[in-house]
C-alpha cells in the first residue's frame, strides 16, 4: 500500500501543483519573482501535503487516490484544523509558483483548478464521506470548518 501512496502522490498532486504549473511558469520566460516568499509558501504548502497524506495512510489505512480511498475517518494532524488541508495546501503551492512568475496563465490554472477542487468537494467528496462514514462524518463535520473558517 505505501507504493500506492507514493504513486497517489506523485500522479495527483505531484502533476497538479508542481508539474503544470511549472511549464506554464518556465514557459512564460519570465523572470522570478519574491523567491524567499515562494520558497516559504511552497514548502509550508508542501510540508502540510507530505503530512496530510501521511495522515490518510497511516490513520485513514488508505491514499490520497479516489482508487484506494482511506478506510477510516481521518480527523487527526492537519484534519484537526480543517476538512480539507490538502486542498489549502494545494493553494498555497500554486499561490507560490503565481507569485514567482507573475503569469496571467498561472493565474488561470490556479483559478480554475481550485475552482474544480472545491465543486469536487461539495459534490463528490463529501457526499462519499457521509455515506461511507455517516455519523462519525457527522460529528466530525459540526465541529471542524470546510476550510479555516
């Protein structure tokens, strides 16, 4: 199961947040930008990622992928704070990588694909996680915000 994560990791948000992005960015051949502040935002973005997939591992029995989904609810680490960190994490990588090049496509991409991750969630993801592990979901849910707020 770890190669499977591993591979979860790489194929989704490994090609989401860092691959794409840094085409469209290299391809811009526009100069960097606030590297200490990019720096900063993509290993905190990263770092909490790494950690929260650990989380779905080890506490969930599962990965990241909607093909191996976790078996347990997984209210713990970062799943403290909010319902979905990876996807603020996700957002604080492309915020990053928006911010190094300055690009109106980066801008796009980071746009739309937040846009999509959040529709996933109201539409899909939430729903699988209250059929899957209703009242546990439940009360998870009434205590810890979607987001941050």
């Amino acid at each position: 199961m770890l190669a499977r994560a591993i591979a979860a990791f790489v194929a989704i948000p490994g090609v989401t947040v860092f691959v794409i992005p840094v085409a469209i960015g290299v391809f811009t051949r526009r100069p960097p930008r606030h590297v200490p502040l990019v720096i900063l935002l993509i290993l905190i973005g990263t770092f909490v990622l790494l950690w929260c997939v650990r989380e779905f591992y080890i506490a969930g029995r599962g990965t990241l992928a909607p093909w191996a989904r976790p078996k347990r609810l997984v209210t713990s680490g970062p799943y403290r704070l909010s319902r979905n960190p990876m996807y603020i994490c996700v957002a604080f990588v492309l915020l990053g990588w928006c911010t190094l090049w300055d690009s109106t496509g980066l801008y796009i991409y980071a746009a739309v694909t937040l846009c999509v991750l959040f529709v996933r969630v109201l539409l899909l993801e939430e729903k699988w996680v209250a059929r899957q592990f209703g009242e546990a979901w439940d009360t998870y849910r009434a205590r810890t915000p979607r987001w941050l707020i």
